[in-house]
C-alpha cells in the first residue's frame, strides 16, 4: 500500500491550476453569538475565526452514497407494524446550489418529533406521549435533477426552558453535506404560518429577513395528495462555485 | 442560500452511525485512533457534540472529481475519508483513520498533514471549524500554509495533536477561554 505522495497537481492547458471555489455568504448564517439563545454564552469562540482560503480539502467532500439508504429511510410513517399518530405529510424540494445547479447524490438527514411534540430521545423529558409507531428519523440521497422526497407526521410543537414560557415553533431538522466540505449544512426547516416563528430565538437569529423566510416550506395544494396528505414544498440552496484559476 | 441552524440536542436520534467513528477499520494496517474531549468557556465538557472529520488519504488524495490528480487508488478504497463521532457523556470522541499524507496547493506550496474538522452542538447555531495536524510533522508544520497564517504560536499549538503514551493521538477542543482552539471561516 505504499503509494508516491503526488506533490504536484495537473493543470490545465494554459498552464493553470483550476480549482473550485466556493461563494462566502457574508451576513447569511447566525451569529455564534447570540443573546436570545442562552447555550450560545458559553460555546461560541470569542477570537476573530481565521479566513481559510480554499484548498483540496475543503473543495472535496465525502461522497456517500446509495448503500446507507435503506427502502423505509424516506417514509417515516412506514418503520414500523402500525401507522403513526398525527397528520401526514410530504415533504419535497430540490436541493440546488446559489448558481441553480442541482445538487445531486447527497444524503439528506432528518429527525423531528412526533405529533404529540416529543423527541423519541433518552435526554427529551417534555411530558408528551410516544408514538411506539414513530421513530421521527429519516434519510435520502438526492436524484439527478437534487431533487428529495420524504412522507411523514406533522411534528408538533414542545417547550425548551430557554426562556419564561418558550416553545419551539414546529420544525424538522435537515443535514446535508453538498458535495464539498465547504457546503455542508446543518439546518431546520419550518411551517407556514406558524404563531411561534416570531417568538423563537433560534429562527430569529437568522439576521436578513429574506434569508430567514427560506427556512420556511410552501403548502403547496399540487403536491397534496387527495384523501391522503398534506404537501409542503422546500427547496434547499447550497453554496455555489466558480472555477478559478491560478496562476 | 439556506442560513444554518443549531443542531439542537436531538440529533443523536439520526446522526451518529455505528460505523461512523471508523474512517478504516480498526484491524486496517497502519491505523491510528484520534481521541480527544470538547470543551466550552467554562472548562466544562460538553456531552453532546458532534465531531465529524474530513481528510486525505496517505497518499494525499482525495476520492473526489474535484481533485484534479483523479480518483484515490485502488490500494484505499475501504478508506472513507469522512469520520462521525458524537460526544459521550464525558464530552469525549474517537475517530479511527489512516494518517493523511501532505497535499498540495493552489499556490505551489505543500499543506502539512491534517485533518478539516467540523463541531457541532445545541448553542452552535452554525457549525464551526478546525483543523488537527500531527505533532511528528514539526518541519511539514512550519512550512504549512494554513499554520503559518496563524500569527501566534501558542494559538498555532492548539491545531496540533499530542501524543499519548499508548499511541493515540489526542486533539481536545475548546470552544472558549484561554486555550481557545482556532476556527476558520471557510
């Protein structure tokens, strides 16, 4: 197994090394430091973060693919003997990066509670029942065209003692990796029409309004299926790239 | 583009894989296994985290089309390069890998061995970065382009692993405080 260390890097016809790189959002994610959100106090870093040009390791990423999927991943009402408790819903998008372009063959992962607001975790102690028939977590791997799809249970609201009286507005939770490690995301997806949204420190953190409206999946009535579920249309966008060259 | 969020308290319910700690298997030759502990500003551990990790093979390549040297060879195909560990209740992981080899940049000069690692957890509304080097690599560290950004010493020190007496490697992090590890803006 012993290999050369190749040094040097093939160029392109003019002589030019050409490597991605990707967008810098400026002003697009939340602070690490945020008031409203008290578990930031202690976990944010206080030193300027140091710029990291890109290099090969942040322009690749894992590429993980198809063998982690299995068939039950993306319908969440189906891991087990019985149907769930509480509204069906489809949840459907396409993940593309801020050029537009797809996103293709990239894990999408998924948790949420249950209808009744609860975490199926041992550290979740808000007294809502389980659901024996829900686990509330999901998988998918993106099409050609990055597009995803999961069937699942409304998930409802829960208090979370950040603050007197606070509630998370209903949400579920969405991984991503893209294909660099520079696009990889972590993030919630929320409901129209949700009263919390105003009230909640997480969502609002999110500093541009535009930015923070995208967290939010359409109803979209094309997609509802009649007699059956609900649908909701969110699209994610991810970071997007230019080749650049160098000298 | 989609604003990140906080991975909240709850995602050990999907995120973390049986196999995910083991970028190679444990019995592959020459693995090495990276431990360490994630701490915030209080010094106080912090029990749930996510560590996820992203390297090149030890030829210093990537099993990506973006590296223009072409696909990893043949000889580490188990090897993954992509390692998940979430934090135990003593706010320690492990990540089992193969030491990547030096890998070269855009602007001639050769990148030290290192790991890109990402942290997450409840009270990160977004994720943050690092970078592990090796601490048998002291003349490939000085000449490392991402170090020698690093003004200080001491803040260059807490990117370099130590060695343990039974062979580990071990890469603490600090979120806050006077040991603060370093965090890049990528």
């Amino acid at each position: 197994m012993t290999a050369d260390v190749s040094t040097s890097l093939t160029t392109s016809e003019d002589g030019k090394l050409v490597l991605p790189s990707y967008e810098r959002p400026a002003g697009l994610h939340p602070p690490l430091d945020f008031d409203g959100y008290r578990s930031t106090a202690l976990r944010h870093p206080k030193r300027p973060l140091v710029l990291l040009p890109h290099r090969l390791t942040e322009v690749t990423g894992p590429l993980l693919g198809d063998d982690l999927i299995t068939a039950t991943d993306a319908d969440l009402t189906t891991q087990h003997g019985g149907e769930p408790q509480g509204q069906r819903i489809i949840v459907t998008g396409r993940v593309v990066d801020s050029g537009g372009r797809p996103v293709p063959d990239t894990l999408i992962e998924i948790w949420q509670t249950n209808a009744a607001g609860r975490y199926r975790h041992s550290r979740e102690h808000h007294p809502a029942p389980l659901d024996p028939n829900f686990d509330g977590i999901g998988r998918a791997i993106t099409d050609s065209a990055g597009r995803y799809r999961f069937i699942t249970i409304q998930p409802g609201s829960y208090p979370w003692g950040n603050h007197y009286n606070a509630w998370r507005p209903a949400h579920i939770h969405f991984s991503l990796f893209g294909r660099a490690f520079t696009q990889r995301l972590v993030t919630q997806m929320y409901f129209p029409g949700d009263p919390l949204l105003p009230l909640d420190p997480i969502f609002n953190s999110v500093p541009d309004e535009k930015a923070r409206q995208r967290l939010i999946a359409d109803f979209d009535i094309e997609l509802t299926q009649p007699e059956w579920a609900l649908g909701y249309h969110w699209d994610i966008v991810l970071r997007g790239r230019d080749a650049t060259a160098f000298e | 583009m989609t604003p990140s969020q906080t991975v909240g308290p709850y995602f050990a319910m999907r995120l973390p894989w049986p196999d995910g700690p083991f970028v190679v298997p444990e019995s592959t030759p020459g693995a090495i296994t990276i431990i360490g502990r994630l701490y915030d500003g209080a010094g106080n551990i912090i029990p749930d985290g996510l560590i996820e990790t992203w390297q090149a093979s030890p030829d210093g390549r990537f099993a990506h089309p973006d590296d223009p040297r072409g696909a990893t060879p043949a000889g580490y195909r188990s090897f993954r390069g992509f390692g998940r560990c979430p934090t135990a209740p003593d706010g320690s992981y492990r990540i089992i890998t193969l030491k990547p080899g030096p890998v070269p940049a855009w602007d001639g000069s050769i990148e030290a061995p290192h790991l890109d690692v990402s942290v997450f957890a409840r009270g990160l509304l977004d994720r943050v970065v690092t970078r592990m080097y090796f601490p048998d690599e002291m003349a490939a560290n000085a000449a490392d382009p991402v170090l020698c950004s690093i003004g200080s010493q001491q803040r260059r020190d807490t990117l370099i692993a130590v060695p343990e007496p039974e062979g580990q490697l071990r890469f603490d992090i600090r979120l806050q405080g006077d040991r603060e590890t370093v965090f890049f803006d990528v």
